[in-house]
C-alpha cells in the first residue's frame, strides 16, 4: 500500500530513515515535522520501536559525535512519540519478517510494530518496498534538497 500525499490521520510508526530526514533537514522533513504536530494535536499517535531509536543514535554519533547524539535523545524525548520496547512478541515477528523480507533487522522491528499498532511506517527507505504488501508506507522522498 502507498501513501503519498494523504490526509494525516491514525497510527504511525517512524523508523530511523524518516527521525534522520527530519533531524537533519533532508527532503521528507517536511512531511515528518507534519506527522510531529499531527501527534502533538492529538489528531494522531506516533510509535518508534527501542531498535530503530538506537540505529538513529549510532548513527547521529557516529557521523557527528556523543554530544550531538545525547541532544537528539533530549528532544526526541519532547517529541510526541510512544517509544516501544522490543517486546519477546517483538523478536518473535521481526524474526519471522526478516526470514521472509529482505529487510533490516531494525526494520523489521518497525514492520513488527506497525503490525501491532495497525499503523503505517513512515520511511524512505526502499527497503520497505519488500513488506508493502504487510504494512501500509508513508513514504518520503530520498534525496536531499
């Protein structure tokens, strides 16, 4: 299922590659930032699994060191965004999604999530191409403006 332009409303699990676009200003941070007010208008809910928070976190300190990712986690932690644990039910369907998709692990976290929270995945990674057919996709554009 693609989304694409739509009207915001429901669930939405973020994965690393749309809390990236946004944090650094890439192309879909715009659509991202909406899906922020939307959650923060209570017109919505916004989920992010434990597993990709912490892809996003290596990933802002390995590119621009600790203090840069610990201010992310404080304003991530403003951000009106359910975290979710990586539950056993979790593993057990990322597992199962990973055998089966050519996905990251951490991404599979997320299509687990979104399968539990019946949401849809917000992301421009084309990964996700491969669970289309599991999950619904927001999908943001890769290229940077």
């Amino acid at each position: 299922m693609k989304k694409r332009g739509c009207s915001l409303g429901g669930k939405y699990v973020l994965d690393s590659f749309a809390l990236l676009a946004f944090l650094q200003g890439e192309n879909g941070a715009q659509q991202v930032r909406n899906v922020l007010e939307h959650g923060r208008e209570n017109a919505g809910t916004l989920f992010l699994s434990v597993v990709n928070l912490s892809e996003c976190l290596y990933i802002v300190e390995r590119n621009r060191g600790s203090a840069c990712a610990r201010q992310v986690w404080e304003s991530l932690q403003e951000c009106p965004i359910h975290i979710e644990p990586a539950t056993e039910r979790h593993a057990l369907v990322a597992a199962r999604i990973k055998a089966s998709h050519r996905v990251s692990l951490a991404d599979a976290y997320a299509v687990a999530l979104a399968l539990e929270q019946a949401a849809t995945v917000v992301t421009g990674d084309p990964e996700f191409k491969e669970v289309e057919g599991l999950v619904p996709v927001l999908w943001l554009p890769r290229t940077k403006p």
